[in-house]
C-alpha cells in the first residue's frame, strides 16, 4: 500500500539520519589513539569492529606498525556495535570513506561489484598479488575472491571443530566419533530416544546454523561457481540436511528447543560443555582459551579435571575429511580511499604476507586468532603458542585444508547465507514430516532468482 511504502521510507530515512549525526559526532570520541600524526607521515584511517579486550590488541599492532614506518601513520578507530555497514555507506556518499576497514559479514562481492571497494590489482603490482594468492591458506584465499580477483585480505580465520568432553564420554565407554554413525552413537547412548524423563545432558545435537559446515562434511557444495547455479537439491547437501534433521525425529522439535532453551538460560553464558549438558559441541578456535581458564578454576577448587579434545567434524561413507565451513575477519580498501598505499603496507604487516611473519604471529597469539598462511604458523612465536594450546593445532589443520569453504563469494551472499540457515531451522523445527526435496527445491529457486538480479544491478 502507497501509504505503508511511505511510512517504512521515512522511518527508513529517519534512521540513516539518526546513524548519520551520530556517526558525526561520536567519531571524534571513537579514535583509539590520540598519538599525533608526524607531520612527514600520511595518515591512514582504519575503521574496525573490535571491543574490549581485542581493542586494545588492535591498538599494539598499529603502534608496532608505525614503530616501524617512515612514510605511513595509521589510526585505529573502533566502530564497536552494528550498523558499521550503513556508516561505511554513508562515508562513500559522503565523500570521506576510511582507508582502510575490517568486515566479518559475507559482504565482499556484492561491495567489489558495486564498486565500494578496490580489487588488490588497483593497490598492489600484479606479482605480488599472485605471491599472496600462493600465500594464503585456500580457505583464506577464497574468503576473499570474487570473479579470480582478490577484493581483500583475512586477517584471522573462523573454523569450526567439535569439541569433546572426554570425560563424559569415558564414563559411557565411548570414544571421540570418527564418523557420522560415532557421532549418532555417542548422542543415542547418553540421550536414548523416547526416553519418559526429561533430558537432562545430551551427547550431541545439531545447531541448524551449521549446515553451511555440514554440507561439505557430505561432500557437497552449496553453489557451483562454473555456471553460477544454486545446487541446494545436490544429493550430498539434502543427505546432510536429513541427517540434521534425524536428531529432530529422534527427539522431537519440543525437545531440541527446550533444551537449546536451557543452554541459553545458563548463568554468565557458560559454555554449555562446561555445565555437562553435552558431551559433543561445534564451536570455534576461540574456546580454546576458554577451556584451559575453565581447567585451571577446576584444578583451584580441588575438583577433578574435565578432559577436553578438538576434532575435525566426522564424516559420513564418501564424505571429505577435514571439511566443514570458514569464515574470517577480511581487510578491504574503500574506494575513495586517501592513502590506499598506506592501507595496502598496514594489512601486509597485519597478516604478515612479505616477510612480515613473525610480527604477524606475535599478533596472531595475542588474539588467539588463527594466522592465514602457513607460513606464519611456522613462526617459532606461533609454534609456542600451539605446544601451550594444543588444541588449537586442530584448527591449524583444518585451516590449511583444501575441504573448508566459505558462503559463495557472489553478490547476494547475505541472503543465500540466512536462507540456507533459514531452511534448516524450518526443516528441524518443523512439527510435521518435513518434504526436504521440496523445501530444498523452493529455496534453490529463491535464491538463485536474488542472486541472479544481485549480479544485474549496479
């Protein structure tokens, strides 16, 4: 109704106005470092998302880094909360973009080809872009491709493993799941189906958000670059929705979200591992650090230690090992930008590409953060820092594997990311048989139809 668009338009209005004044005038108050700029420096600003503890992390590396400059002076400048996209926008159009700026969100291509942001061959020689593509993990390196051009760097990988309560498991008699059958196995043992009372722990239940892990894991793949179709209704990925959804039919929709309730309702957010509700988990590289804090209140008290272990996620007969889904922490340089040198030297040291390394890994153990390449995993900092956490050298393996996949780099990709995730929360939740090939066909259509007009728009 005319009267409904023009009512959503001005609240549409008002709130980019409202993001707009106060982006104007909290900026001055949200500059991290109040270090003048040398005058025979050129500034680069650099808008990131990082809070607490992170921030000051970010901090260290940009005063590291203009510790070691001539030319180039970067300042940091936190953008904690959401909306950074909307004031990014509003700075393009404004004519004041940063120089440089890190996303987290499936946002590259549909910046690169509305032209937001600069491909690394408007930035940097053509020589040493293919020496990075060689450099980077494959999991980093298709983070950030869009139509074989580079549009950014990682500076940090997401990874998911499951995490394993050894403990737990040793008192069934069960061992860590090596396959799907293992993982389903350890779930029945501790939570037998139909059971008359309430569960009270779990050995595993899947989070529909990670079938974008779990398609892999079946050998599949969501999207097929060659021809640029959605392939949700490929065997492999409607064999592991039907997995997922086999723990719907051997709880009940009831039950799942009962107890994913309760996980919610644990006091300070504690990891629900850590309260004994699982004996099975997903999460990422960051729990690591969670777990050994967790230990060492348990050795404190005088209480028994819970043994914990990483592991890549099991695969099913004809699976890909080692697979599972990737995301990551992406520098992009604005179009527009004032100093995209100075950018392009800042993420060069950030990552640690061109013998920078060792500073790299320095960051990278501070963060707890998972380095892009090889190359700075080999650092002796790094190597460290992996004999103290080893279970953070599950991660490490997963992140130089060939099988780990990001949402398709192409323009739409926020929506093709939510609608998979969306599909799956519909078919696990579902409180009648759901028709997964039909669900699966509908949403193949969706997508590809907003994908195809993501691609044809300017």
């Amino acid at each position: 109704m005319p009267q409904a668009f023009s009512f959503r338009g001005w609240l549409t209005v008002v709130a980019i106005g409202l993001v707009a004044i106060g982006l104007l005038v909290s900026r001055p108050y949200l500059t991290a470092s109040q270090s003048p700029k040398p005058q025979d420096r050129e500034e680069v600003v650099f808008w990131h998302f990082w809070g607490g503890a992170d921030r000051a992390i970010v901090e260290d590396v940009a005063q590291r880094f203009n510790a070691s400059q001539t030319d180039y002076f970067v300042r940091p400048i936190a953008m904690p909360g959401n909306n950074l996209d909307l004031k990014f926008f509003l700075s393009v159009t404004g004519g004041d973009p940063p120089d440089l700026l890190n996303i987290d969100d499936p946002v590259i291509a549909d910046w690169g080809h509305r032209g937001a942001i600069l491909a690394l061959d408007e930035v940097a020689p053509a020589e040493e872009v293919e020496r990075l593509k060689a450099w980077l993990f494959p999991a980093a390196r298709r983070l950030v491709t869009y139509e074989d051009r580079l549009y950014g760097v990682p500076n940090g990988l997401d990874i998911r493993a499951l995490y394993v309560n050894e403990t737990m498991l040793a008192e069934y008699g069960l061992s860590p799941p090596q396959t799907t059958a293992d993982l389903d196995h350890i779930a029945e043992t501790i939570a037998p189906p139909d059971q008359s009372e309430a569960y009270q722990r779990h050995g595993y239940l899947p989070d529909s958000r990670r079938i974008w892990a779990w398609g892999p894991v079946f050998g599949g793949q969501f999207y097929d670059a060659a021809d640029g179709n959605v392939t949700l209704t490929s065997p492999e990925i409607e064999s592991a929705l039907a997995w997922m959804v086999s723990y719907r039919n051997r709880y009940g929709p009831s039950e799942i979200a009962r107890f994913r309730h309760g996980d919610q309702s644990l006091p300070g957010k504690t990891f629900p591992l850590f309260a004994g509700r699982y004996a099975v988990v997903m999460d990422g590289q960051w729990r690591v650090r969670d777990i050994r804090a967790f230990q060492k209140s348990q050795q404190e008290k005088g209480e028994a230690v819970t043994q914990f272990n990483a592991i890549p996620l099991p695969p099913p007969p004809g699976g890909k090992s080692n697979a599972g889904w990737v995301n990551g922490n992406n520098f992009v340089i604005p179009r527009g930008a004032k100093s995209s040198p100075g950018a392009w030297q800042f993420i060069k040291f950030w990552c640690g590409f061109d013998g920078q390394e060792a500073d790299a890994a320095q960051t990278c153990v501070a963060g707890g953060w998972i380095p892009v390449s090889q190359h700075v995993v080999d650092q002796p900092t790094f190597q460290t820092f992996l004999n103290e956490e080893p279970l953070f050298r599950t991660f490490i393996q997963l992140a130089g594997s060939e099988n780990q996949y990001p949402v398709p780099v192409i323009p739409g990709a926020p929506y093709f990311n939510n609608e998979v995730k969306n599909l799956a929360e519909s078919a696990m939740s579902s409180s009648s048989e759901p028709d997964l090939s039909q669900m699966l066909k509908q949403a193949e259509a969706r997508i590809q139809s907003h994908i195809d007009r993501a691609r044809t728009e300017p």
